[in-house]
C-alpha cells in the first residue's frame, strides 16, 4: 500500500450536501456505475440512517457495484452504524465509515459533551461497527482545528478498537498546505500504533487549497488515502476535486511517486454526468474537465502545440476522455448500437420496455440534430428519467409567441398527478410567460434562486441544457431540462424542480 494512493469519492454524499444537489436513486447508482468504470477504490454511497431514501440508494449500489468498494457515513452511534450495516449486506466490499466531532468549538457548541465524553463514543462506535464489517473508517471532524494531544488520545484508541482507515479532514477548509502536511506527519509520528491504519485526508475548498492541502497531506503527512468529488461538488466552496488531485499524481509522478488505480480515461464522462445530473455546470476554465483545459488561444501557444504538443500540454487530451466522447449515431443507427453506447456510459435500464421507451426518445432526438453525442444521451435519459416514480408534474407540450413590439406569450400543456393541466401567460419573455403559466397553477411560493442556460455541445443544433434552482420554506432544490427548444428545456426544468420540492424526504444533516 505504500506505493499506492486510494481514491476515495465522495461525490453521492458530501458532494450531495451541495444546496440544490440532492439525487435520487437511479441517478446515484447511474453515477456509481461510472465511478466504478473510473475505478475509484471506494465509493462513499450515502449517509444511509438520513433517510429512507439515502439508506435505498446505498442499498442499491452495494448491491450493484462488484469493483468498489461500498461505504456509507454514519455518527458515532449504535443506530446509524446498524443502518449503514444493513444497507451494505449485499456489498462484495463494504466499509461503515464512523464520524464525531474532535474540536473544543464543535464539541462545546455543537455536540455539548465534554472530550473524555466524545473519546468514549469513538471508541464505543469504533467498536460496534468492527464487530459489523472487517473494514471501518474514523474521522475526527473538524480534526485540522482540534487540539493535537486530544486527537492522538482518540486516534490510538479507535485504531485499538480496530479502525482501518483513519482520515484527518480539514472540514472548514481553513487549513494551508506545508502546515497541513506537517499536521498528519506529526500526528502519525506521535501515535505509537499508526502504522495499524491507513492515513487519509478530507479537505474542503473554501480557501481554494483543497486538491493543494490533500496533495500536501499525501506527500509530506505520507497520507494513502484521498477523499474527493467528481468536479469539486461539495457545499460552501466544495471538496477537493478528483480529477485534479488524480491527474496531479499521475503527471508529477516525477515528484510524488505514487501509483493509482485510476482509469483517467473516463474522467470526462463522469464529469459531465455528475454536472448534467446535479446542475451544476463546469466552468469552462476549470482544470482537466473544462470546456477550455486543452484549448489554445494565443497564436505563439498555438504555433508551438503544433510543432510539439509537450511545449504547452503536460496532460494528453485524449487521456481523460476528451476524444472520446463523441459518438457517431444519428437517425438510421440502430437499437442495439444505442442499448451498447448505453451501457458504456455506465446507463443501466430496467428492462427491455424501458429501452425501448429511451430508444424512441433517441429516435426523436434523432430528427432533430445530425450528430447524437454522449452529452445529449445522459442529458436525454437524465432528463426523461428511467423512472417517473413520484413526479406531481410532467411536461407535456408548449407553445409560445414571442415578436419584436409585442408582448411574449406562452401555452403550456402538464401533468399535475396525471390529469392533464393545460394554462397560459404572458411574461417579460417565452421564458418567463412559460413558467409564470406553470406557476398560475401550481401556485408553489417558490422564489427561484438560479436560472442557468448550458449548450451541451459545441454547436447552435446543440440540445439547450437549463438548470433552475428553486428555494422554499428553507429547502433548496436544481431542476435539470434538456431539449433543442430552450424553452421547452426551461418548462422541464422548472417542472423538474418543483417535483423536488414536493418530495417530503427529511435529511439528517453529516459532516462538512
């Protein structure tokens, strides 16, 4: 193991504390499927005693995903830890990974228990959860701002209990680089039965140094483990983002000498599927995944990538996926191309009926544009959705008139728990007379915090991809909608979003 960085990702649990960012089950396990083809070494599932349906979707990729291994969160007591045990029965690898809080300020303010309380409860949890599963993870939230003799006391004695992995996270993302490094080296130097675990770091990206401090963690702390997120999703500024702190090991082998298990290959399919899933959108300037990481703009740039590629690229385009997401279907491709491009990304369906319901979508989408890429078949299945379990609304159709010197109009055609709704309204725009329309009759009160308008791909026969963000009563929730018409991806994706807020599914809140 000395030689190797595990690759922890987080994505389905802290990257889904993200306000609005919340999955359901099939695009979890959807997610989880292309995590596995990346070969991520542990897949954090979910927080499976927060709910009914975090404890299903664990439940679910434990029982799917064979490569990886599956963990779920839980605090440090009997109850969580029995759910997150239940919910991985049927992993071929499971982990129950254990959390309390370590610093004086969350052990005071928010915990209100004195430490020796708090070493009693790891110790106790670590215990339990051993008796569970062979592999289990401790962290010491808010470890980075706790007092040091404190946390080597509760260290040694959870890694005694029989704890495996002990993570260290700099859950406020206040820590910096050497002095975070330094703080792992010392901690593991001071604590006699060290060597009985593996290190792993968690770091938050508030100050912008989350894949920096992990790196630090990793070289000077001798940390093998990593946590991280597909894209950086995390709440507040987010967590250290996978496909940097990878791509960083891998091209400064040089220095680190690390080895990975990671297939880079599929970092960029997983990027766009965690985006196109969740709404948030990738900034097109953000590294290894954006739309301008390997683009050149500047003449003498260009002048010399064409001359040599390594005068200005240290990373090759094409190993993290981005040659390879471009397919070639269109109109007369068939079924079983389709059902294997499927497949490949990581799109699991049901059953035969409901490919073909995504085939014929694919046909229709087909019409539309010459050119099918990746990009529109997650938008196109993320969008209509395997399931339709729990949806108040569904779209229908629209019409709008929208002419220079008059006011816009828009007629929309909806579902409200299957009855057939159809409203009007004018607006300021098509846009905005579309969902002023849907909200005359679903009357939700929701203020809409986000409206954000994406061109899957790189041409005006682009699907147009809308997040909005509603917010009420305190809830937060992203709809998705994708279609060539961005007025009708705008209805889907105000419709989307609405049927989030209607979900009643209370959430027990984890750690930063």
């Amino acid at each position: 193991m000395a030689d190797k960085v595990i690759i922890f990702d987080t994505t389905l649990r802290d990257g889904e504390q993200s306000p609005g960012a919340s999955m359901n089950k099939d695009e979890k396990l959807r997610i989880a499927r292309q995590l596995e083809r990346l070969k991520v070494d542990v897949i954090e599932a979910g927080f499976a005693a927060s709910s009914n349906g975090d404890f299903e979707a664990v439940q679910t990729i434990a029982n799917a995903i064979k490569d990886s291994t599956i963990c779920s969160l839980s605090r440090a007591n009997d109850k969580d830890i029995s759910r997150a045990a239940e919910a991985l029965k049927g992993a071929n690898s499971a982990r129950i990974h254990t959390f309390i809080a370590t610093s004086a300020l969350h052990m005071e303010k928010k915990l209100r228990m004195t430490p020796d309380e708090v070493f009693e409860q790891a110790k106790l949890a670590v215990r339990f959860a051993r008796n569970l599963v062979a592999d289990v993870e401790f962290s010491p939230e808010d470890g980075y701002r706790s007092d040091p003799d404190f946390l080597c006391r509760v260290i040694e004695a959870v890694i005694a209990e029989g704890a495996t992995t002990i993570n260290v996270p700099d859950t406020v993302g206040y820590a910096v680089p050497e002095l975070y490094g330094n703080f792992i080296r010392n901690l593991r130097e001071r604590i006699p039965n060290s060597d009985m675990a593996i290190w792993s770091v968690h770091c938050h990206n508030d100050l912008g140094m989350a894949v920096a401090n992990s790196l630090a963690g990793v070289k000077i702390g001798g940390a093998r483990q990593v946590e991280c997120t597909i894209n950086g999703l995390g709440e507040r500024a987010g967590n250290c983002s996978l496909e940097e702190v990878v791509m960083a090991l891998k091209t400064r082998r040089d220095y680190f000498g690390l080895d990975l298990g990671i297939d880079t290959k599929h970092i960029l399919a997983a990027s766009r599927m965690v985006s196109q899933t969740t709404g948030f959108v990738v900034q097109p300037n953000k590294a290894v995944v954006g739309a301008n990481a390997f683009a050149h703009a500047s003449g003498i740039h260009q002048d010399g990538v064409l001359k040599a590629r390594d005068t200005y690229e240290i990373m090759r385009a094409e190993d993290v996926g981005w040659t390879t997401n471009k397919i070639i279907l269109g109109k007369l491709s068939g079924r079983n191309a389709f059902k294997q491009r499927l497949q490949e990304l990581g799109v699991q369906m049901e059953s035969e009926a409901d490919i073909n319901s995504a085939f014929t979508r694919f046909k229709e989408l087909a019409d539309l544009k010459s050119e099918i890429f990746d990009e529109d078949i997650l938008a196109l299945v993320s969008d209509e959705g395997v399931t339709h379990e729990q949806e108040q609304y569904r779209f229908v159709s629209l019409s709008q008139r929208s002419e220079t010197g008059k006011h816009p109009y828009a007629s929309i055609v909806f579902t409200d728990n299957g009855e057939e709704v159809k409203i009007s309204s004018d607006g300021n725009g098509p846009v905005d007379a579309s969902l002023k329309a849907i909200e005359a009759h679903v009357n939700s009160g929701a203020e809409m915090v986000l409206y954000s308008v994406n061109a899957i791909s790189g041409s005006t026969e682009s699907q147009g991809e809308v997040t909005v963000r509603l917010q009420n009563s305190g809830r937060v929730v992203n709809g998705i909608g994708a279609d060539p018409d961005i007025i009708v991806a705008s209805a889907k994706a105000y419709l989307s979003a609405l049927n989030k807020l209607q979900s009643k599914a209370d959430r027990v809140a984890a750690q930063g």
